[in-house]
C-alpha cells in the first residue's frame, strides 16, 4: 500500500482529496490537524478530539516534548502516542520554528542550534542528528526535518543563506533517519521542508531540490510568519507547481478559514495553526456566518446556539448569552468550549472542502463561501 493515495483533483482548480496511511490509521485528505504542542490539545479532552470532531491526526513538539516531559519518560512509556492515550496518527515539528520564535534564546550555528530553555534557562544543542533521535523517541507517525523558519521580511541574501543551510541539515537529516530504525512496532515517515521565503527563484530551487529526494511528503514552510497575504498563496503556487503530485503535501502554521480555503485551491493536503484553540481562549469563534467575538454585549440576550448552521454538538447544547456570561466570568468551561467549536469547525470545513473536491465543484463552493466566513457578525 503506497503511503499517500491522490483520489480525484477539482476541475476547474488544484484543489485534491486523497488518503494518508499510516500504521495508526488513515487520514483524509484535506485535513486540519489540532495541535498539541506538549502532549495535549490546549484545553481539550482527547474523548472530545476522537469521538466528537473525529479528529483523524493531531501535532506534538520536538522542542518543548523535549523539555517536558523528555524523552526518558515518553520511551519508557511506549512513546508519545501511549503516554498521552491517543491511538490515531502523530505528526511532530521539529523544533525548526523555535528557531524563529524564540531568537533571543537562541544561537544558531553551521552544527546546529543552541537553545536556553523558556523555562528553566538550561542549555539545549539541537542538531539535524539528535533531532531525528529524539522524534524517534516520541514516536511520531510524520516526522519534520530540522530545518530554520525563515522571517517572512528577511532580505534576499538572508533568505538564500538560511535555506542553504536548511538543505545542508536536511542531507543530515536523512542521513540519520535512514540508518535509525522505526521505534515502537510501526512505520515512522519523514518530511523535507520547503523554505525560500518570499522569493520565487528560492522557493523553485528547494521544492525542485527536495522532489529529487523522494520522500513519503513534503511539508511547505516559512509562511505566515510576517509575508503579505497574497504573496503567501503566490509562494504555495509556486511550490506546488514543481512539488510531486503523487506526495502529501503540509503547508505548516496556516491559518484562517479563509487562508486554508485558499490554499486547498492550491493544491495543499494538509494544515495545522494554533488559531482555532488560541482564539477561542481569547473569546472569537469562527463561524458558518463569520467571526464573533463572545465579549460582546451583542450577545448578552440572545439565546440562540453559536453556529445554528453548524453541525458541532457544542452549538446545541450552550446559547450565545450562556457563552458570553462564562466568558466575562472567566469560568474555564467557557474557554473550552470555544475552542472545541473553533476545532470543530475547522473539521468540519475541511470536510466540506473534501466533498466539494470529490463532487467536482470546489472552486464555485469555495468562492461563495470566502466573503460569508469573513465577515464580522
């Protein structure tokens, strides 16, 4: 069985639906993956992610996993997947944002990347080799190569120095994977990152680079870090055109409804972001008629559910009213249940995406609904 199954292509678009297999199960494509950067989806119960929204696959972090709970425990345990009780598909980044994120705790060298932890301060050495050990160790289904995110506002010079870099650590990266053996009884992959920033001759020269490697997927990386809007769907474009047809494609950290409707024009299978979780704690749902903000006093009195056109079993069980009263009184409860909606929703547009593709009109499906989910209610 090969490990990425292309089903049917929309015809007046890029936009794909296929399968991912994996030893923990098949993922649908295209997908939105929760993140759970430590171990766990931010304030959701894994009951929830698996029965409820039929999350098919979701994210762990090389860097923190790393520092918490470290990878003496997580092998002990069995790996990440037993450790945190989730038996479908892991995929983990590799650290390679925090070396963006996380500049003034970092140094960054030809070996590798010194790291003073957020946390404690102890001094960290990422490099493309440990790095591959220790997604071994947690055991992830998809695996990222260690790589540098790019500033989206990076001059050109920087630009073409950091993806040379990425590329020289990618040989390394390989290098190890391919003579490590898969942990823990199952098949484990690894995906190359395209970086080049906002340039196109860059961004053609890495995807062409790694389309030579052959790898199980490729992942698109070094968007939505400071770029414009529409020079981000210009680099997806770009990429995709020389990426493999037959091989998943990850555009990582993206995004909005909007920007992954977008996307999936493009040709991208997969997608991850912290929006949906993170803007729910904060008290903004994404809905099938737009954006809310649950502070505001618009829905003190209204007593009907968040999203009456949705299908997430949160909507028929909480009103608006009920919502905004949890939030202003900063009761817990409220912050989980937007983010489960925000979850949900995101799910469920996918989902939608999917069927669109395999029905064949995913371009006219998706133009109607861009200016609905981007509207403030």
């Amino acid at each position: 069985m090969s490990f990425f199954d292309l089903q049917h292509t929309d015809p007046n678009s890029a936009a794909r639906a296929g399968v991912v297999h994996t030893d923990h199960g098949e993922i649908q494509t295209p997908i939105f993956m929760p993140v759970g950067t430590v171990g766990t989806v931010k304030g959701i119960h894994f009951r929830d992610l698996r029965d409820d929204i039929h999350a098919q696959i979701i994210l762990g972090n090389t860097y923190h996993l790393y520092l918490r709970p470290g990878t003496e425990i997580l092998n002990h345990a069995g790996g990440l997947h037993r450790f945190e009780g989730w038996e479908r598909p892991i995929l983990t980044d590799s650290g390679g944002y925090q070396v963006f994120s996380l500049t003034s705790l970092r140094k960054m060298s030809e070996e590798g990347v010194h790291f003073s932890s957020h946390i404690d301060g102890r001094k960290l050495f990422f490099t493309p080799e440990n790095v591959m050990d220790i997604e071994r160790l947690i055991g992830a289904d998809i695996m990222m190569a260690f790589d540098e995110c790019t500033p989206g506002t990076a001059d050109y010079r920087y630009a073409k120095t950091s993806m040379e870099r990425t590329h020289r650590w990618l040989d390394r990266c390989i290098a190890r994977f391919d003579s490590t053996e898969d942990l823990y009884g199952y098949r484990q992959h690894l995906f190359p990152i395209v970086q080049g920033c906002v340039y196109t001759d860059l961004r053609q020269e890495a995807a062409k680079r790694l389309t030579d490697l052959d790898r199980d997927g490729y992942a698109i990386g070094g968007l939505a870090v400071g770029e414009p809007e529409e020079k981000m769907y210009e680099m997806i474009e770009v990429v995709n055109d020389i990426l493999p047809k037959q091989k998943p494609r990850y555009l990582m950290g993206v995004g909005t409804p909007w920007n992954i409707l977008n996307a999936i024009e493009r040709g991208v299978d997969m997608f991850d972001c912290v929006m949906p979780t993170r803007n729910g704690r904060n008290g903004m749902i994404f809905t099938w008629n737009g954006v809310m903000n649950m502070r505001n006093r618009k829905w003190e009195d209204d007593f009907t559910e968040l999203d009456p056109t949705g299908t997430s079993f949160v909507d028929h069980a909480y009103t608006r009213a009920y919502v905004r009263h949890l939030i202003h009184a900063e009761e817990m409860l409220g912050l989980e249940i937007l983010s489960l909606h925000n979850l949900a929703f995101y799910l469920q547009l996918v989902g939608q995406a999917r069927e669109h593709i395999l029905a064949g009109d995913f371009k006219a499906w998706k133009d109607s609904m861009l200016p609905v989910l981007k509207q403030r209610m």
